[in-house]
C-alpha cells in the first residue's frame, strides 16, 4: 500500500498539484505537457470494461478521478483489486494506474482549461528508454530519442494536437491499448 501510495503521488498528485498552481501563470498559447507511459493504456486494456469507462468518460471531474485512484489504494489494502476490475497480475500494475490516471487528468485539465488563454495541455511518453529505471535495457531505446518525443511536443505548431491527447513520436495514441 505505501508503494502504491509513493507512486501514485509522484505520477497522478503530484503532478495534479503542480498544474493546479501553474495554469492561472500560464501564458497565452502556453503548453502543458505531462510526461506519461503506454503502460497507462495496457493497463486500462486488461481493466474491466465498467473502469475503461471510467478513465475515458469525456465527463470525469477531478473528484471522480481521486475517487478512482483512492478505490484503487483501498482495493490494495482489501485485496480486492479483481473484484474492483482490475488485472492484479502485472507487476507493473500501481505504475500503470498512476499513468492511466494521469492521461486522464491531462483530459478533465484540458478540457476545464480549453477557453482559458488558448492553453494545449496534453500527455506524451517518451518510450520505452535505456535509462536506470529500465536497467538499460538491451531492447529499449536510446533515452535521447524519448526526450526528442517530449521535445516535438514543446516546439511543433499547436494546430498539430488535439488538446488532450495522449502522444507518443508526434502521433496522437490511444488511452486504452493491447500490448505490442
């Protein structure tokens, strides 16, 4: 449970925080950008569908989000996570759910924020990258071309995005997807 407490305020409350200091400072045209995983949307893949509906309504609000991610640490706590429509398999389950969570905050801010000076705010991961986190592994990509998917997103033409999205390379992703 405190793993899943760690992770889940580092990637979802954390970065929930931030933003919510940062949007009334942002600037005309300004971009939000959320650095999230493709694990987000395998997760969501092997969850139920009543949670795939869930983390994908175009109506969530933040309270139904924390809603989700504290049913989700209680579900832990209960050993109870199947039966909440989750996979309990993966090992990397509470990461997963973290960025589930995030892409789907990334849809309720941008929304919420859409007519507030122009703002894009949208999610982007980086990809599977050689780095500590991944041991750098043999089969990842260099970390560089992870920072160049996070930078596209920083300098191409807004008109390029849909604000909300979820990116990977430039190419907009979707929220809940098989593994490859």
């Amino acid at each position: 449970v405190d793993a899943a407490r760690e992770i889940l305020g580092t990637n979802y409350y954390g970065v929930k925080i931030l933003n919510e200091y940062l949007f009334p400072l942002m600037r005309e045209n300004g971009r939000i950008i959320n650095v999230s995983s493709r694990v987000g949307p395998i997760v969501l893949y092997k969850a139920s569908q009543a949670l795939q509906e869930r983390y994908t309504s175009s109506t969530l609000t933040k309270y139904q989000l924390d809603q989700l991610v504290e049913e989700l640490i209680s579900a832990i706590e209960t050993n109870t996570l199947e039966q909440l429509g989750y996979d309990a398999e993966p090992s990397f389950l509470m990461y997963g759910v973290s960025k589930a969570a995030l892409n789907a905050l990334t849809q309720v801010d941008a929304y919420e924020w859409s007519n507030n000076n122009s703002l894009l705010v949208v999610s982007v991961t980086p990809g599977y990258c050689a780095t500590d986190m991944t041991g750098h592994a043999p089969d990842a990509r260099p970390a560089e071309l992870g920072a160049n998917s996070i930078l596209y997103m920083v300098n191409a033409p807004r008109s390029e995005f849909k604000n909300g999205g979820f990116y990977a390379d430039g190419q907009q992703i979707p929220l809940i997807s098989a593994p490859t």
